[in-house]
C-alpha cells in the first residue's frame, strides 16, 4: 500500500513537472494576445492622426514582446537612427520581433503578408512597403514606395533572399529592390545601406 502511494505520489509530480512548461507558455500566448489587443487601436490612432510616436510605438511593444517571450538580445554595432536601407538574412518569425526591439524601424515584405490574418494587421500597423516581387511590372512602383519611406527619414529592413532560411547558407538575391539604394536623401547623398544578420544560440 505505502509503495502504491509512493507511486502515485511520484506520478503526481511528473505529471505537474509536465504540465508547468504547457501553463507557463498558455499564459505567455495569453499575456500576448491581451496586450496586443489593446495596443492595436492606440497604433491605428497614432497611424491615422499622423503623430510622430507612430514610428516609435512598434519599437517599444517589440522590446515588449522580447521580453514577454524570455529573449535575450545582444547587440553587435550601432543600429541606426536615420533613413538607412537594412540588407538582412531572414531566419525566423522571430526575426520581425528582434529587429524592430532593437531600433525604430518598418519591413519590406511580399504582398502576401498583408493577407495574413491578425499577424498582417500588425504589419500593416508597423508601416510595412508591400511588394510584389513575381511581377516585374510592379517593381517600379515598389521602388517609389521605398525611396519615399527612405527620403521621409525612415529605416527599412529587407530580406534580399525574398524568404527564409535556415541561416547556413545564403540564397540568390532577388535583386531589383536593391536599386532603392539609390534614394537620393535630403542632404544630397545616397541613402546608406547598412547589411545585417541574426544568429539565434540557445542556453
């Protein structure tokens, strides 16, 4: 009888050992999906009066979100604060996140992200340029959308290789958008283009 409940004892702590990391994550998505709710409509507010925080309120839930999902960022270098062109490998969803906790900025992305359901409207709350890259016809348009995102002052992020990858190699690069390095900014010289990567080590 006593080894029975001994037995059971141990079980019953498997069972709460198992189940701590399946609660802890449920109220991690919860906290998410709560906070996020709630910041959407003060975004949408900030995009539609034009205020400046507009820029800036992505970057602050962001280093939110990092935190919230236990993400430890570290920083090589100096992320810029002026119009700059971010050439960077794209190796994660996670990506979106680590980016944007480390400097005000907004995306380059296909066409098709703005259709995805909840995680398009918070693209499209981040200013992301939307683009098509399967019709050539459309790259002229998508070059003018970028060039006047960079002579307003803003950083852009863009994944040249046009998807993700597991990070060991590089893929082709879908080279047209490049050309927006040619923006010619305020001041009289061409928008920097800054490259960039991630590299993402477990503890």
């Amino acid at each position: 009888m006593r080894f029975a409940q001994r037995g059971r004892r141990a079980c019953e702590r498997c069972v709460i050992a198992f189940l701590m990391p399946t609660v802890r994550a449920a109220v991690i998505l919860a906290i998410f999906l709560v906070v996020t709710l709630i910041l959407i409509p003060w975004q949408w507010l900030l995009l539609s009066l034009g205020l400046p925080a507009r820029r800036t309120f992505p970057h602050r839930y962001h280093r939110f979100v990092a935190r919230l999902f236990g993400i430890r960022i570290r920083v090589q270098g100096t992320p810029p604060s002026k119009a700059t062109l971010l050439v960077a490998n794209h190796s994660s969803w996670l990506d979106i996140v680590i980016f944007s906790a480390v400097a005000p900025l907004s995306f380059v992305a296909k066409t098709e992200v703005g259709t995805w359901p909840f995680f398009g409207t918070l693209a499209r709350l981040q200013r992301t340029v939307f683009v098509t890259r399967t019709r050539r016809s459309e790259t002229g348009a998508a070059l003018g959308a970028i060039a006047q995102r960079l002579a307003e002052g803003d950083v852009l992020v863009l994944f040249p290789e046009g998807t993700s990858n597991d990070g060991n190699s590089v893929l082709p690069f879908k080279s047209a958008l490049l050309a927006a390095a040619e923006t010619v900014l305020e001041d009289g010289q061409r928008v920097p283009v800054q490259p960039v990567s991630t590299a993402y080590i477990a503890r």
